[in-house]
C-alpha cells in the first residue's frame, strides 16, 4: 500500500498546483494499472489453455511448466472423464452403432429386392432369396 499513499499524495501535490496535470497524471496512472492488469490476464489464459489444452494436464511449479534434466516437457496427466460421462457416451456410441447397423442391413435388403432377379450386385453374385 505505500505506493497507493505515494500515487495519492503525488496527485494532491499536483492538484493544488495544477488540476490538469493532477488529473492527467492520474489518469495515465491508471491506463498503466489496467494494462498491467490486461498483460496477466493474458499471461493466466495462455497458461491455463497451454496447462490444460487437449485433455492433458502438464505439470507446473511456481507458474512455471515443469521439465526433464533434458529440457523436454514432463510427463503429463491424462485425468480422463468421470465415471458419469463415460457411462453417457458409451450409450450414445451404442445407439450410434446400432442405428448405423440397422441403416447398412435396410440399405442391403434394398439392393437386394431391386436386383433379385438378376442375382448380382456390383459384378458380385448372391444367392436369389426371393
């Protein structure tokens, strides 16, 4: 906080003298601080997008990513999904599945009502179920 009393007590000096320059001070002053603010804002998301991009979690220390006696990158972590959302996407994958099976076979008995009398299928010969 000593630097907030000295900003202060710089820009009462000022105004006294100059209300101007005390609010043209203060007001670069505070453009300066949302900068700084901006500039580690921006430092935290390409942390956090570069700690956390693809599913992995690449350890860190101290804001800093953690590295082998090489200068390669340590090994990562793989936390996966939990329990819940494997269990979720597995269904929906089944159905998926199925309903592409279901597709396939509908699509094969078409073929197969549309040239049962000839017996072929693009050159390849079936048997004439019908």
């Amino acid at each position: 906080m000593p630097i907030k009393k000295e900003i202060e007590s710089k820009a009462l000096e000022l105004y006294s003298s100059d209300r101007a320059e005390a609010l043209k001070f203060l007001n670069n002053y505070s453009n300066e601080k949302a900068q700084q603010m901006l500039s580690r804002w921006k430092d935290l998301a390409f942390h956090l997008i570069v700690k956390y991009n693809d599913m992995i979690v690449k350890p860190d220390a101290n804001g800093q990513f953690q590295r082998t006696p090489e200068g390669l990158g340590a090994n990562v972590f793989t936390p996966g999904f939990p329990n819940r959302s494997v269990s979720v996407l597995s269904k929906k994958r089944e159905v998926n599945t199925n309903i592409q099976l279901i597709n396939s076979i509908q699509a094969f008995y078409r073929i197969v009502i549309e040239n049962r009398k000839t017996g072929y299928i693009n050159g390849l010969i079936y048997p004439v179920f019908i």
